[in-house]
C-alpha cells in the first residue's frame, strides 16, 4: 500500500555535472545583467552559485530527471512578486533564453525544471508566490500558483469545517501544474475537476502583460483551465470557488485479496462506481493478487452503509460498522494523500521524502473489462516480479455533466472511469528501472483493446512523453506533429487550444516537448 501513497520528494545533494547548449542568439550573460535590474540577487541562482543544485532539487519528485545527461536551466529565478516574473519574460524575450515555470515539480516527466533538447532556458520557480487568501462570505479564495493543495485545504478548513476545494490526493501538487492541467481527486464525482472551479485568473503572458481573465480573452482563459498552463504564459494566481461540505465525513478501505473474490467486486465496481449517488467516491488500487477499495462518503456512516448494501452489494455485504472512519474533511487529506499515521498538520509540509524514480502513464475507460480479462491482468500483469500498480478512480457525476467543449479537458460523459498505471523503483545508475518502465510500457500495449480509442486517450497531468513530442518547424512547434499526442489528452479540443496559443503566444515562445502548438487564422 505504501506505494499508492503520494510518492513524496526527496532532497538530493548530488554534485551535477550541468551543461547547457547554448544557441547562437542566445545571450546568458546579457540574460542574467537584465534579471540583475529588476530581481534582487539574492533570487537569482545561476548554475554557477553554490545555491543552484539545493534550489533545483528542492521540488524534483523523481529521481530519473536528477541524472546529468537531462538538459539542465542556466539558472533559476524565484521571484517573490508578479513584476519579478514580468522582468524574466521582458529579459528572456531580449536575450533569447526561454523560461519553464515550476510551482509544486511535480510533473511526470520534469518538463518544469528540465529540457529534452537543447536550448538555453531558465527556470521560474513560483515557491515563494503561495498566500491563500479566503473569502468566507463568499465561499471564493484566491490561490497563488507557488502553494500546494495542502497548504490550500489547509487554509480553507481553518476558515470552516464546511468548506472545501475539489483537487488532487497528494498534498505536495502543486497548484500552479496542477489547476492548469485538469485536477482531480476525492471530490470529483460530486464537484469535478479543479480547473471547473476556477473562477478568474492573473496571467504574465509571453509580451510579460499581466492579464486577468477579462484581458487574455475568453479563449486563453478557456485554455489555461485544462490545457496546461505553460503553453500560454506563467499563472500567478487563481481565483476559485470553494464548495460545500458536511462537517463529517467518512472514509473506508477494504483490501479483497482474488482468493476472496476480487474479480466479481472489481468487475461490479465498474459499472456501479459512476453512478453511485455523487457524494460517494469508491476509487480501486490493484497491486500484486489484492484490489483495495477506497471510499470517501460526504456523510456520517450511518447512512453510508445501506447505500453500500443497496448499491453496491458486493462490496457492501462485506462491510460492517468497523470500516468507517467518520473524521474532518481536513483529516482525510491525510487518510488518503499520505502514510499512516501522519496528522492534518503534516499537509502543510512542502518536503515529504522519496528517493523513488518513477513512470507513469494513463488510460480512460468507456466500456466495463469483461471479467476475464481482469482475470489475465491479476495473473500475467500484476504478477509479475517488476509489477507495478493499476490505480482506478471512477468518473460520472459532476466530472462528466459538463459539456465537452466547456473546458480543454474532454474526458467527460460515457467515460467510466480513470486509469493510472504506476511503477517505481529505488535504484538508478545502468539499467536502474528497465524493467519496471518495461512493464509499464508493455502492460500499456496489451491494454488498448480494452479501453477507449480512436483517439486513445490520457489525462494530460499524468504527462507521458512515450504518447509524443513536438517537433519544431522553422521556429514554432508543429500543429500536425502535436496532434499524435494532443488529441489523445484533448480529443477534439486541441484545434481550440493551438488556436488560443496563436492570439496569446504566436511566436511559441512558452513551449516544451509537450505544449500546445500555435495554429493561426486561416490555418
Ligand atoms: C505524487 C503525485 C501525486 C499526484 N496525484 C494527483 C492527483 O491525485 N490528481 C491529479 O489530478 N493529479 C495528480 N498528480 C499529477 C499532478 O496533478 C501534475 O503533475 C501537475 O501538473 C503538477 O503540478 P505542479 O505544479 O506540482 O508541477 P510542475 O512540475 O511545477 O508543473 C507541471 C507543468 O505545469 C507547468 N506549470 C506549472 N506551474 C505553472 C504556472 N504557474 N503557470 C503556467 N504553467 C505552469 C509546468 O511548466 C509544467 O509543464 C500527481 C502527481 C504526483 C507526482
Ligand atoms: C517587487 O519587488 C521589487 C523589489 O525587488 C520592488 O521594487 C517592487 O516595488 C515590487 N513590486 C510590487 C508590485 O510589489
Ligand atoms: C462578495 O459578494 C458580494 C455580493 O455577493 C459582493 O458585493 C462582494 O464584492 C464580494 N466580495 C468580493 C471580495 O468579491
Ligand atoms: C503477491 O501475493 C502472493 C499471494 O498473496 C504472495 O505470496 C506474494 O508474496 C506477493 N508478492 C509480492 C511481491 O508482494
Ligand atoms: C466487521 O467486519 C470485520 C472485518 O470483515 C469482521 O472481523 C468483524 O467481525 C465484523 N464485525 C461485525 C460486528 O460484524
Ligand atoms: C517533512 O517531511 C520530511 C520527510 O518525511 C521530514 O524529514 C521532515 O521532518 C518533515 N518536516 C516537518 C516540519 O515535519
Ligand atoms: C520566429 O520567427 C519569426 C519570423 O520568422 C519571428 O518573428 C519570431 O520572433 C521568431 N520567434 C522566436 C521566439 O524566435
């Protein structure tokens, strides 16, 4: 179970062996004497400053993108406010060296912080941009893009024990990524996803304006709530509505090892966990021979339990009084996003400790598996000695009432639910993971008749970069190329993030192995 659990940051205190390529137009020393006007020092780390490496490392999460060969940032800027950040777009545009923005580093393939190619980029790390400010009245909160979840859901449940925010499980996301590219947790089935709540937005764009919703324009402001925010400028800060939650609610996971009759729960739960009443969510983590079942109910046990029994009998005949946990909202941020044991106060830690590399990639499911083909993946896939873990969290509901071209995020009705596909291991150097990435990428192929297709389709925040790169033409990323991945995480929402790119970044100078190309009128 360990595994399913946040997989936690680490600090590394590895000496790097940093290079850069730098292009012929680009000018670091001119870059950095530009910062020098406007940025206090002391919040600039070239990689020549003994800070660079502790700064850099501070929020890697996986320890693959810590090895020597990843392009590394000529420097890191931490701006402590929005004409900071402004200065590095203004100075990176003269000087030609890109910028990357991190807030909480948690991206699956350390695109915030590290480069493919190579190119002279720096690093815009919003950690030290993260107040919370909450409107109790109003139920509303404006988040800046540096904070973690748990230092929002933190903030929200000093203010009341009523209120919450529909987000991700692990407390260490980061906002800024994480809003940006969708969203998704606990509270989705009865509020959707993160990005559905965000009400107004601060954007430095790549002319480093400082726009709120009504000056980027319907479009950009569309793109920034789904369709990942580095494709369109820098997010400092979101305005979002807190929602409504009873001042108990309860929580339950119950292992059912195959022996026990996993199968015939797991096969059931496909098709009951979407339209279960929406306040309950009863997400499944399948490793090695057990499924695990966990629920949040926005509710005490009580009622809880003849829902169970009714709705889902399989499960519920096997569940009795002694499985609930009745507790805080605030408390089960905890119960789901961390080990045991740890405590409310423990979501407000910006640097739980992994040292796990990690690959991860993700599937969306329309039509329920037949039972046997659960019964080929417990015995072949999760058997195996490399195996890794199957996470499924089920959709419908809220996630799934809103219209497809309302957000970026297109995975809305008909889907059933989410999968990820999760591995890790403890040990680098040559030949460190190859067999868990293999698994990985292997258990991928043997899946695709089973799940959606025609585009096959992935959630853009459990970014993978075996779906696709951009490939750049002239200067700016290909549309067409983009394509193989785009409309797997935007379906036919892509045409409408390139076109947004195009009135808010045209030269593509916000890009990465995976941002939106720009797509230009008449095109
Ligand atoms: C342990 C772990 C648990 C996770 N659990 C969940 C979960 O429960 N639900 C879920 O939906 N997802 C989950 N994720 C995925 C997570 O939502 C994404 O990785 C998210 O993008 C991370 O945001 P970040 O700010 O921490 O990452 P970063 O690495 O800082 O950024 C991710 C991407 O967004 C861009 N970006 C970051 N900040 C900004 C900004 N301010 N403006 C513009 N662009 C920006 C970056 O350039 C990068 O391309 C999990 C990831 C991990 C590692
Ligand atoms: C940002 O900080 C700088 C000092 O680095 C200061 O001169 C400037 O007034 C600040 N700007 C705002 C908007 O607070
Ligand atoms: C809160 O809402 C009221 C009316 O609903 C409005 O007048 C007020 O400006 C709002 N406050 C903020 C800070 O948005
Ligand atoms: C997997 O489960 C089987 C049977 O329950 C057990 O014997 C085995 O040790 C487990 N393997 C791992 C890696 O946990
Ligand atoms: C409740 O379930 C647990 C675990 O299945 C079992 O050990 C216990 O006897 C049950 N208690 C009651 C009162 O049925
Ligand atoms: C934060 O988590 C890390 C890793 O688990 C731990 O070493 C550290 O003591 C924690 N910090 C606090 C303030 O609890
Ligand atoms: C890309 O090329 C166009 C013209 O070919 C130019 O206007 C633009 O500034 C270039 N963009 C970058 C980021 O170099």
């Amino acid at each position: 179970m360990a595994m399913a659990k946040c997989l936690a940051p680490v600090l590394i205190f590895t000496v790097f062996c940093c290079y850069a390529f730098i292009p012929s137009h680009a000018s670091p020393d001119d870059f950095f004497q530009c910062l020098s006007a406007s940025i206090p020092c002391q919040l600039v780390h070239a990689q020549s400053s003994p800070s660079f490496t502790s700064v850099l490392v501070s929020s890697i999460r996986n320890q693959r993108f810590t090895a020597p060969a990843t392009v590394r940032p000529l420097g890191i800027i931490a701006p402590t406010n929005a004409s900071h950040v402004q200065a590095a777009v203004v100075c990176g545009r003269r000087h030609g060296v890109r910028l990357r923005v991190r807030s909480g580093g948690h991206d699956y393939e350390g695109l915030s912080y590290r480069s493919l190619r190579p190119e002279a980029f720096a690093v815009v790390d919003l950690s030290n941009l993260r107040g919370v400010r909450i409107d109790k009245q109003n139920s509303t909160a404006w988040v800046d893009s540096g904070a973690t979840l748990g230092e929002l859901y933190y903030a929200i449940a000093q203010a009341s024990n009523q209120l919450a925010f529909p987000a991700g499980l692990c407390p260490t996301i980061g906002v800024g990524g994480h809003f940006s590219g969708g969203g998704f947790g606990t509270l989705l089935r009865k509020y959707g996803l993160a990005a559905d709540n965000v009400l107004d937005a601060v954007l430095v764009d790549a002319q480093g304006r400082l726009l709120d919703k009504n000056a980027m324009g319907d479009d950009v402001f569309w793109a920034i709530r789904g369709g990942g925010g580095e494709s369109f400028g820098i997010v400092l800060s979101w305005q979002v509505r807190l929602v409504p939650i009873p001042p108990t609610v309860t929580a339950f996971r119950i292992p059912v090892s195959v022996d026990e009759g996993a199968m015939d729960v797991l096969t059931r739960w496909q098709e009951v966990a979407p339209v279960l009443p929406d306040d309950l969510f009863i997400r499944v983590l399948l490793q090695n021979q057990t499924a695990t079942f966990e629920a949040l109910y926005l509710g005490t046990c009580d009622p809880l339990l003849p829902v169970m029994r009714c709705r889902f009998r399989e499960l519920g005949m096997r569940m009795n009084r002694t499985h609930c946990q009745e507790m805080t909202w605030i408390q089960s941020v905890p119960y789901f996003g961390m080990g045991a044991g740890a405590t409310v106060e423990d979501v407000l830690n910006r640097t739980a400790a992994t040292s796990a590399y990690t690959k991860m990639t993700s599937d969306y499911v329309r039509q329920a598996i037949r039972r046997d083909a659960w019964e080929n993946i417990f015995a072949t896939w999760l058997a195996r000695p490399d195996a890794g873990i199957m996470i499924l969290d089920p959709y419908g509901a809220a996630i799934s009432g809103v219209p497809e071209p309302a957000t970026p995020f297109p995975h809305r009705a008909g889907v059933l639910y989410n999968i990820q596909y999760v591995n890790l291991w403890f040990a680098g150097g040559d030949g460190g993971g190859a067999a868990q990435m293999k698994w990985v990428r292997d258990f991928y192929a043997f899946m695709e008749p089973y799940v959606a297709s025609s585009p096959r389709e992935a959630y853009f925040n459990y970014r993978d970069l075996d779906l696709g790169e951009n490939a750049v033409v002239g200067n700016v990323s290909s549309y067409e190329a983009g394509k193989v991945w785009g409309e797997k995480y935007f379906r036919d929402n892509y045409r409408r993030l390139a076109m947004a790119k195009a009135q808010i970044d045209p030269d593509d100078y916000f890009r990465n192995e995976q941002s939106i190309p720009p797509l230009g009128p008449g095109k």
